[in-house]
C-alpha cells in the first residue's frame, strides 16, 4: 500500500504545503509574503498573521493538484521548528486540527532536517541520482550556517557551524546596506554577476575549527562603506556591481574554505549544498568547481528546493514515518532547536 505523506512549512514567511507519494513528489504548493518586503526583513507577527489567511488554500491545493482524496493520506508532517514561534503556531495547529478531523497521525519535523534531505525529493518520471550516506552537507540559509555529517536519514552530525549570524543574513544586510531591498541575497547574486569580484578585499575571520563567524563582515562592510562614503559620495552608485561581487566572493570564499578541510578532515568526498543561499549562482558554480579539484560527488539542490518549500518537509516527513516515528497530539512548536529531531 502506498505511503502518502501532506506535509505543511510555515517556519518562516512562505506558506508552503506538499504532497509526497512513495517518495516522489505529487505536489509543492507555496505562498510567499511580499508584505515584508517594505520593512527590509521579515515581521514576524505580519508573517503569522500571512500565513493564517494562506494555509487554507495553500493546503487545499496541494491536495487537489496531487489528485489525492484525504482519505489517502497516511500522515501529516509538519514543521515543529526551529522558526518564528507565531508562524510556526498556524502550521502546527492546522496540521494537528487537519490530523484530528481526518482521524490520521502527524509527524513533526526538524526544518533544518528538511533542508539536508532535500536531495531525496524525487519528481514523478524524473531519473535522478541520490546522496549515499554518510555525505556532507553545507546547509545555508537565512537562519542556519552549519557544516553536517548526514549518517542516515535520522542522524545528523553537526561538525561546523556559525558562532554568531548565518551567511544568508550577511547577504541580507549587504543588500540592506546598499539600499537593495529585502530579501538581500538574489539582488546581490544579479548585480554580482555583472561586477568585478577582485576590485575589493576584505578581512577574513580567524575562527577555530569548521566554525564560521559573519558578524563581523556586516560589521566591515559597513565601515567600508561610510569610509568610501567621506571620500567619494557617489561611490555607491559608481561601484555597485564590484561591491557585490567582492563581498559575495568573500562570502563564497569562506564557506568554501571551512567546506574543504570538513572533507580534508573527515574523507567523505560525498557533498551537498542545502538551504536559501545554496540558489546563489556564483557558490553553485565554484563547489562545483571544487568538486572537479577535489574528485567530490556533488549534489547541488534544483532551485525550487533551495529556499523554504513543503515538498523537503513532506520528504523528511516520509522517512520519519516509515521509521515508525510519530508525533503526539501535545507536540508544541519549538523555535530554536539546539537538536534535530
Ligand atoms: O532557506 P531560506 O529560504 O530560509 C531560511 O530558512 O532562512 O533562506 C533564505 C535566505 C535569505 O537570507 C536569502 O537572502 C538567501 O536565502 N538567498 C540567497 C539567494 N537566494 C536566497 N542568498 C544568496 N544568493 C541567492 N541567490
Ligand atoms: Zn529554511
């Protein structure tokens, strides 16, 4: 008998739900919140508010596009954290009011844990090579910078990770700082492209282990550019692309650094990129550069499942399941997880 796994993500600001059928993915459909993007960052009380007006019928159509009746459904799989407590609050209720409702047990599931086994989400009639395990996963995102040993699909080994913020949050503040608008990472990987990464340089953190610290690259930047500021006033506008370009290679740089010693240190030569920042096109490339360097097998996520989606809850969700795991109905959203679950 199938497994079919409704999966609902909303740790952040996008409404997301999927369904998943025996491992591949039947449906992924998602609401995004454009009504941060005047605040430069994400409002949190604005975000649940969002998300309770979407996950009705964000829910209701990723059950019709996979052309299931909710009697087939076997589980719900939710995000139980880590994220914003209030956002998390309405996919939590939902799925455990739907479960209620439908008389079908519910699965709660570590974000993060989504985000590292994104690489299982398997499209119908799509022939696709999946990670062997143990692999190294580099999982970037807006939240989360961390270097992770993925042992199976419920063991996870964090080997590397951030001191204080998460790169996809120096990406943000760069955009912020330039004036560039929220969410920061894509507008700085266009402009990028178009500019010349050598023209400037800066200091690179001197941080212990696979260990990664941003904070202080915000803070450089900053005093980069009020100190070009005094000199130039226009230097903003006469520079823009190289900016960019200079500080995402800064950026790129220093994960890649930590992410070669990981497999210096540890041998395994099976490499993913996970989470929002693994859209950016120059990290793409140059881990794949790596790859070639390094005789890695790399597994880089397609760009829908890069940022926030349901369809890597409903795939971690899948395998929770069919380990046993089940959620109790008591289950309360957590918003920072110092574990995965
Ligand atoms: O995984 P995600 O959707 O949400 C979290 O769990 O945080 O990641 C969002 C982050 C944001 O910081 C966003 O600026 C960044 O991913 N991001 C990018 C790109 N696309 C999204 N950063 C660099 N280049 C991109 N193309
Ligand atoms: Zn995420």
């Amino acid at each position: 008998m199938s497994v079919t796994i409704l999966a609902i993500e909303s740790s952040c600001d996008d409404t997301s739900a999927a369904v998943v059928q025996d491992g591949v993915v039947l449906s992924n459909i998602m609401a995004a919140q454009d009504v941060h993007k005047k605040y430069g960052g994400v409002i949190p009380e604005l975000a649940s508010r969002a998300h309770q007006q979407n996950i009705v019928p964000v829910v209701h159509g990723a059950i019709e596009s996979a052309g299931i009746a909710s009697k087939d459904i076997s589980a719900i799989a939710f995000t139980r954290g880590p994220g914003l407590l209030g956002s998390l609050l309405v996919g939590t209720s939902f799925a455990k009011g739907l479960a209620i409702s439908l008389g079908k047990p519910i699965v709660d599931v570590n974000h993060l844990q989504g985000h590292l086994l994104s690489h299982f989400i398997i499209e119908k009639g799509k022939e696709k090579e999946l990670p062997e395990f143990p692999y190294i996963t580099l999982l970037v995102s807006g939240g989360h910078t961390q270097i992770v040993k993925v042992k199976n699909f419920l063991e996870f080994e964090v080997i590397g990770e951030t001191i204080d913020d998460a790169v996809g949050e120096a990406f943000d503040k760069c955009a912020k700082l330039l004036g560039l608008g929220y969410p920061g990472g894509p507008v700085v990987d266009r402009l990028a492209s178009l500019g010349d990464p050598h023209r400037f340089r800066f200091a690179k953190p001197k941080i212990k282990d696979l260990n990664y610290s941003f904070s202080g690259i915000k803070t450089s930047l900053l005093y980069f550019l009020r100190d070009n500021l005094k000199e130039n006033e226009r230097f903003v506008e006469e520079n823009l692309n190289h900016i960019c370009a200079s500080y995402q290679k800064h950026l790129i740089d220093i994960l890649l650094d930590k992410l070669t010693k990981a497999y210096k240190e540890t041998g395994i030569v099976q490499i993913a990129l996970s989470g929002g920042v693994s859209a950016n096109s120059e990290l793409r490339k140059r881990v794949v550069e790596s790859g070639h360097k390094y005789g890695w097998k790399m597994f880089v996520p397609e760009l829908r499942y890069t940022t926030d989606n349901a369809a890597m809850i409903a795939i971690a969700g899948y395998y929770k399941y069919l380990s046993g795991h089940r959620a109790s109905m008591d289950s309360v959203p957590v918003s920072r997880s110092a574990d995965y679950i």
